[in-house]
C-alpha cells in the first residue's frame, strides 16, 4: 500500500464511518431476523434491503480509504439494541441514523473548509442518503402512531 498523505481528520471520519455502517449492517440483519421470528416478513424485508444499503455504504468508505492510500479499519462495532416491538426498533434506528446524519455533516463541513472538494462530495453523498433513511423512519413510526 503506498503511504498516504490524506487529511487525519478525514482518514477519522472514514473510520467512524466504516465502524457506523458496519454496525448498522450488523443492526438491521438482526432486526430482520427479530421481525421474521414475530411473524413480520414484510418488515423482514425492509430491514433486509436496509442492511444492504448499508453495506453498501461500507463499501465505499472502504472503496474511498484504498483510494487515498490507506487500510480500512472499523474500530469497533455497536453492540445491537433490540426493542420488544416495532416501534421500539424504529426508535434505535432512527438515533443510530441520527448520528450518522451528524458525522456525515462534520465531514462535509470540514471538507468544505479544507478545500477537499472530492471529499466533500463523497460524504454530501453519504449525508443525502442517511438524512432519506432518517426521514424514512420518521414518517414509519409517525404510521405506527396513527395506527394505535
């Protein structure tokens, strides 16, 4: 691998990226399984497609690390926080998505800053599509609570 020269700072989001993602990965495959054993295959299913969509992401972090030179190194997965229902579910996910929103931003923000305008598209990217899931759950549990 060829020395990097790249932006600590940026190297520390990609990485608290990659270990954000891979956790999500980890969170919504077993939330799928969770729902599955409850009966919900429809939900099953969604969280399914939500765990791919993060890996995806995880993918690019990773794609974006090689990139600039350097290994990628998910630090440390989240432990699972499970609910004894849906909404419960929906409530973890949407705070888990909430500080993705949050690092995607910080890293743009200093991208911005810094002038590294590749990077700072790479994670306005990553923030477009974490702030639609964020909403997506939002409007989820705002369905859950009209049903009651």
């Amino acid at each position: 691998m060829i020395p990097s020269n790249a932006d600590p700072r940026v190297l520390g989001f990609l990485g608290r990226g990659l270990s954000l993602e891979l956790s999500a990965v980890q969170l919504y495959s077993t939330q799928a399984m969770l729902v599955a054993s409850w009966g919900l295959a429809d939900v099953a299913e969604k969280f399914r497609a939500e765990s791919a969509e993060e890996m995806g992401h995880a993918e690019r972090i990773i794609g974006r690390m090689l990139a600039l030179g350097v290994a990628p190194n998910a630090s440390q997965l989240r432990p699972v926080r499970l609910g004894s229902n849906l909404y419960q579910l929906l409530e973890h996910d949407y705070e888990f998505e909430v500080e993705l929103v949050g690092l995607y931003k910080a890293a743009s923000e200093h991208c911005a800053r810094t002038g590294d305008h590749d990077g700072r598209l790479f994670f306005e990217a990553l923030l477009g599509e974490e702030q639609e899931h964020a909403k997506g759950l939002e409007a989820w549990m705002q369905e859950l609570q009209q049903q009651q």
